[in-house]
C-alpha cells in the first residue's frame, strides 16, 4: 500500500470553522455576473439620482462579504459607506480586499452583525444612511431572515427617506401536476411486475404534508414533458424593503386563478424577483427559464455560440446560491378542469412560505406544514424518490422471484427498506429487518401493520441478531441504503456490517448485492465548476485574496470529492465511464485496496470536473438486469456532445478542477478502499506535465 495516499486530514481543533469558510457562498455569489452587474447599476442610478437633487448619498452594506458591494458603491460616487460583517475570517479578508483596491480610507468597515451597530459622533456609523445595499436573501427570499434584519435596519440606523437596494422583491407561485417532483415526496404502492399490490401507502403516510424545510431546486432542468403547469405564474407577495410597516412575519395572501388546462394540483413552483432600484428600471429574476424575461432574447445571443446541444434552461444567467423551491399542496382527490376558477392561499412566517388551494384555502388558514408520518424525517427526498423508482424496483422484485423461495430467511441490512418488506409479502419464510434508528423502524412498522405483512422481526442494532436467528438465515440482502450516507459509495456500511456478522452466518449464505463497481467520469459542466472556481477580478476589483482564502481552507477541510445532484447540472462526457475499482462483499471486503490508471480525455482544454458513482451488481453475471446504478440513465461509452442523463434519486460524486487540466489529455488517477475506516478516497493528477 502507498503510506503517503491521504486517508484524512489531520484535526488541530479548527476544522469546523475552515470547513465553513471552504464552503461559504461568498464565491459564488461573486460569479454570479448578472447579480454583480444589476446592483453596480442599481448603485450608479440611485447614488446619481440623489445627487441630482442636491443630496449626499450616505450608503450602509449590510453582510458585505468579499466587500465587493461596499468598492461599487465607492466607484459609484458614495459620499460615504460603512460595511458591515459578522463572519469574523471573511470580515477580516474583506479588509484586505478593500485595501487591495485602494479604498481602505473610504470605507469603515465594522466587524459586526447589522443589529450590533450604533449610530452617531464616535460610533460604528457617524449617521444614518439613505441608502441600504444589501444582499440577505436565499432561494426562499426570506429564508436567512431578512425580513427581522430590515425591520431593524429601518427603525434604527436608516433615514426615512432611505432608498434600498433592491427596492422591491416580488414572489411568483405557478400551480402545477408534477409526477416527477410528487415522487420526492409521496410514497407510491408498490406492486410487482404482474401487477399485484405488495404494499399499499399507510394512510397517515399518503395525507402527510412533508417537510417544512425547502425544496430548492434549479427547476429549469426539470424535463419540460414532466409536468403540467395548471396556471401561469401568480404574483402572490411583494415586500417594500424601505416600508417598515409592511415588513410584517405573518401574512396570508388570496389569488383567484383559473385554470388553463385540466389536471390534479400537486406543488406551487415558487420563485422571486428584485426590482433593484426605486425607478424600476433594473430588474433581476430569479425565475424558471420557460418564465423568464430575458429568455428569448438569450437564446439568440447564445445558440450560436458552442457547438453542443445547450440545454433550454441553460440560456438564462446560471446561479446555485438563488434557486426555485417546490412546495407540496395537500393532497387533492378532484383534478381541476380546463377554466375552472379556485383560490390560491398563499402564506408566510419571518422564514418560511407555503401554500394551500381550493377549500383547502376557504376555510381557517392553516399552519405550515410539518412531517406527522415520520418518513420525511428519517428519509430524504432522493430516497423517497428511489423507493418510488419503478424501473429499480422492478429489477430488484425480478430478482426476489428467482432466488427466494419458501423457505428463504431473509436478513435486511439496509434501513427504510421497503423492499425488505415487499420479500415477505412475496411468500418467504421470514424476513429480519435491520432498523436502528426509531423513527425509521416506527415508520417500517406502520407498513408492516397497514399491510399485514407476515414473519417480520425487525433488529434495533446488529447486536441484536441472535446465534439462533443467524444460523437460519440463507439470503442477506441490502439495496443498500443508510441515511447517514452523503456519498453513493458511503452505503458500503453494508459491507462493514456483514464483515462482523459474517461469523455467525452460514457459510453457503447468498449475499444481494454481491459487489460494487465505482466508476468515474472526466466531464465539462456548463456551470457548476463556479461553485469553487476562482474569481480572480470580478466587475473591475481584484477578489484574488478571498480565492486564496477559500482555497487555503478547502484544501484542508473539504474533500475533494463532493456530493451533487447531477441532473440539476448539465454536463458533456469527454470520455467513456472508466471502472476504478470493483469491491467484493462476498470474498475480500476486509482487505485494503489500491488501484491506479489513466483517463485519456478528448479535448482536455473543456475539462472541469470528474463525476463518480457506484453500480450496485445483484449477483456475479454483471447484467445490466441485475445492476442498480447510481450514475447516468444511460451507459456513456464515447465522448459526446449531448448532455448526460443523470439518474435524479441520487446524488454522485463530483471532483471539481480548481487547476488547468493536464493539457496532454491523460489523467493518472489513484483510488484506495481503507476497511478500516470504511472509505474510499480519491486523488486525481491533472495537472501540466
């Protein structure tokens, strides 16, 4: 083995706070031009205005990062401008970007939070400001509490006249019938390939309303045959951020729709936009390609640019920080028909927003929704998305009826299996099921009592499998799947589990899946690589000591590899999908691994990441019958220029370049499987030879 291949970073007690830094949005928000160009003309048409009527303009930038607010408010003419952060590291490397930029004397910057600050003679700020810049949103709008943060602002460190960039934030709710985004949050009966109904959905898990968190998601890559949008988009709230009166946390707003084709209410698309300056003359959008204003106009500009197939929702500025959100409607048993009129409820707290239609609306408001079920606790939306994924599942239930039989016992070492239970209702002699956590095993036996499903004993640890109950056991089975499990990969805890009961078990005992085979992928994203790519100069000023900030710290607190739902994320495959490392369950999982290789990557010049993922093989053939994939939809085996088709109920793996590809387009690549720890580790050598 390579004594020198890094297993992990070592902890001097600050890994939590360089791993926050790493990760801060800072950057990408920096890379996001649109923004950066829409609050830069913001600032020269409000700074301009007020100093045509013969006023000074005395600017506030509350958060202001890499300080890069606070430089454009400067070069547009500010009077004065006092910044605010409360991110101690990033405060004190907005110090250095400001002074790197010759603006050190013109701008004060207080180490802060906004509600920390005083106003007057010898205080953080000499006097109120007339003008607020500030950037406190997140995908939904008030999510990061703005709404507590301006209210503040206004009554104690503005003037009254304040002009506030933006100005105004409008939120937009398109209702919709949406198979696709319902199957990340409704459990599906699961039925065999004949038909026949192996378990039905509990009904307290069929009428629960889910998670409170949001859903956000880059709703422009949704397939546009997905779904039906039942309305156009509604205004539903706006909110004056210089109105302190208006800036209330509870509020209920009631649109009268109609509907422009037939179809079940399932989700509200949401998204907002800013109108950026008092005039309404700048505006930033936030919304869905086909929702778009500048859409079209785009699209022309574009096309002719590359010679790839460009996705529709590629078109529009790209952005990861603001996204679109999906919210659930409570479940609807009438569709509504072509032109039928209804209500649109629209609500919201300090943080969060939701909605409700119908005589779902007309009666008392009702609360925000939160998970009575348990499911949306104990599993996420990707899970409950693969346990909905027919064509899975119907590769695993082929298999069940070929292997198990009558006198099957079969032991479950995955947690939420639905599949584990859908076995015992397929005739076997008896399941036990592996669920140490609560909530997933109460929710696993509201299944097993809704069904009445025979010969299920659930284990509350590995523990807890008796010599007695082990020694009966002929099949050990696993999709796998653990909640603790971030990466496709981190469920070979399946393996670490069998390696300890292996002892106790019969020596003939099959083992479902048999092995695991990662794969890696070198790749051009079309936007993604942003998300850690350095700024460098951005609108003008030089951000390159926030770069090596970042850098710095993600060098030593992030992994290189990161989990990403890929589908959200178009990308084109410089290569065929290269086979790392195949690990055995069955015959050598105790034994450390190492393999290297080479990646020959065509065009190596539009190389910026390399994704990874596992195939899960049920048994030895290998079939792509008997394989359950956490990678493309479609095996790539040649560079292309279409996008890759991303299985959407996972996450993969993604290496993101922060470096020039090595330009000879081979890339060595070293993968090692340590049993030890239960992990995988990467290193990819890209760079210039």
């Amino acid at each position: 083995m390579d004594d020198n291949f890094p297993d992990s970073a070592s902890d001097d007690g600050g890994f939590d706070l360089r791993q926050e830094i790493a990760r801060s949005a800072f950057a990408d928000m920096c890379h996001d031009w649109e923004r950066n160009q829409k609050y830069d003309r913001a600032l020269q048409l409000t700074i301009a205005r007020l100093h045509a009527a013969g006023q000074q303009a005395h600017v506030l930038d509350i958060g202001t990062g890499s300080g890069l607010l606070s430089m454009m408010a400067i070069r547009a003419g500010a009077d004065s401008v006092v910044a605010c952060e409360a991110f101690r590291p990033m405060a004190e490397c907005a110090e250095k970007v400001i002074e790197a930029n010759g603006m050190k004397e013109r701008i004060r910057l207080v180490k802060k939070r906004s509600t920390q600050l005083s106003v007057g003679l010898g205080q953080d700020m000499e006097r109120r400001a007339n003008v607020l810049v500030t950037e406190l949103f997140d995908t939904e709008l008030i999510g990061e509490g703005a709404l507590g943060t301006y209210r503040h602002a206004l009554q104690h460190l503005l003037t009254d006249d304040v002009l506030t960039i933006p100005h105004l934030a409008t939120v937009y709710a398109q209702v919709v019938e949406c198979p696709l985004v319902l199957g990340w949050q409704q459990l599906k009966t699961l039925s065999n390939a004949d038909g026949d109904i192996l378990l039905r959905v509990p009904p307290e898990v069929a009428s629960c309303r889910g998670s409170s968190a949001v859903f956000d998601i880059q709703l422009s890559q949704l397939p546009v045959a997905s779904f039906n949008p039942l309305t156009d988009p509604v205004p539903v709230f706006q909110f004056r951020w210089n109105k302190h009166d208006a800036l209330v946390n509870d509020r209920s707003e009631k649109n009268v729709c109609k509907a422009r084709t037939s179809g079940f209410p399932q989700a509200v698309f949401m998204w907002w936009d800013l109108t950026m300056d008092s005039e309404g003359d700048v505006l930033l959008s936030c919304a869905p390609y086909w929702a778009h204003p500048d859409h079209a106009t785009l699209k022309q500009t574009q096309t002719a640019a590359r010679k790839q197939r460009i996705p529709e929702g590629n078109f529009i500025p790209w952005r990861d920080h603001w996204m679109q959100a999906v919210y659930f409607l409570p479940p609807a048993k009438i569709p509504l028909e072509r032109g039928q009129e209804f209500a649109l409820q629209s609500y919201h707290d300090e943080y969060s927003l939701w909605f409700a239609i119908g005589e779902q609306a007309c009666s008392n408001p009702i609360d925000a929704p939160h998970c009575t079920c348990g499911w949306h606790i104990a599993q996420s939306r990707s899970r409950i998305g693969q346990l909905n994924d027919s064509l899975r599942n119907k590769r695993y239930l082929n298999y069940f009826e070929r292997v198990f039989s009558s006198d099957s016992v079969v032991l479950v070492l995955s947690e939420g299996s639905l599949l584990g239970l859908a076995a015992a209702r397929m005739g076997v002699k008896k399941v036990l099921l592996y669920e140490p956590n609560a909530i997933s095993r109460r929710c696993m036996e509201a299944f097993v009592e809704h069904n009445s499903v025979p010969n299920v004993q659930f284990l509350s640890s590995a523990d807890a499998l008796g010599p007695g109950d082990a020694a009966t056991v002929t099949h050990v089975f696993a999709e796998p799947h653990f909640p603790s499990a971030i990466l496709p990969w981190d469920n070979l805890h399946y393996g670490d589990l069998l390696k300890n009961l292996r002892p106790m078990l019969p020596a003939t005992v099959t083992v479902i899946p048999s092995s695991g085979t990662l794969y890696a992928l070198p790749v051009e994203f079309l936007d993604l690589q942003k998300i850690n790519a350095p700024l460098g100069t951005c609108e003008g000023f030089d951000l390159s000591l926030m770069d090596r900030l970042i850098e710095q710290h993600s060098s030593y607190a992030d992994s290189p590899i990161e989990a990403q739902p890929l589908w959200e994320y178009p990308s084109y495959p410089l290569a065929g999908a290269i086979r790392l490392m195949e690990l055995d369950l069955v015959a050598d999982f105790e034994q450390s691994k190492l393999q290297r290789g080479e990646m020959r990557v065509s065009e190596p010049d539009r190389l910026n990441g390399i994704a990874i993922w596992i195939d899960w093989h049920l048994d030895g053939s290998h079939s792509p019958k008997t394989t359950i994939s956490s990678g493309p939809l479609v095996p790539v085996e040649e560079a292309s220029d279409e996008p890759i088709r991303w299985n959407a109920n996972w996450r993969q793996g993604v290496h993101l370049l922060r470096k020039l590809p090595n330009r000879k387009g081979k890339i060595p690549w070293t993968v090692k499987f340590n049993p030890v720890l239960n992990n995988v580790y990467f290193q990819f050598d890209y760079g210039d030879q």
